[in-house]
C-alpha cells in the first residue's frame, strides 16, 4: 500500500503535454495550459521555461519557484482518465 502519492517520472511531450508517472504505477498526460494562471504560474506560459521542470522529493517544480502537488496532479489524471470512460 502506498502511503502518499509522489510523481516518479516525467516528460515534457509537447507545449505545454508533460506524461507523469505516479508511484503506484498510475500513469497520463497533462496539458497544462488551462492550470498556468497567477503570479507564480503565468511565467511559464513561456515554453522555455516550461521546459525546465524538475522532480523534487516527488513534486514537480520550476526554477521560479512554482510547483504542483503530486496529489493535484493525481486527480486531474484520475478525472481525465474517468470522463473518458463515461462517452
């Protein structure tokens, strides 16, 4: 059993499509497009930086300080994967 939830992967596919893996072996893609809003967010609408994500302790996280909880990142890959399902 896994006790929380921690990315283990990811890859940067397209403009703003990274495909993360999850520790329990759940893996999807974002397109995070419509998530880059506020202060912290909005400066990576720039590709560029985008592109300079890392993985930290299971977070992924940008150089400017912005980062998504792997948690946020489960449920947005958990709905997406259930709306598909229910056509």
């Amino acid at each position: 059993m896994i006790d929380f939830i921690k990315v283990v992967s990811a890859t940067h596919i397209e403009d703003f499509k990274i495909t993360l893996e999850f520790n329990d072996g759940v893996k999807g893609t974002i397109d995070f497009k419509n998530e880059l809003w506020g202060d912290v967010f909005t400066p990576l609408l720039d590709v560029s930086l985008f592109k300079k994500f890392t993985l930290s302790y299971g977070v992924l996280s940008w150089p400017n300080g912005a980062d998504f909880a792997p948690e946020f990142l489960y449920e947005l890959i958990e709905t997406k994967s259930k709306s598909s399902l229910s056509v």
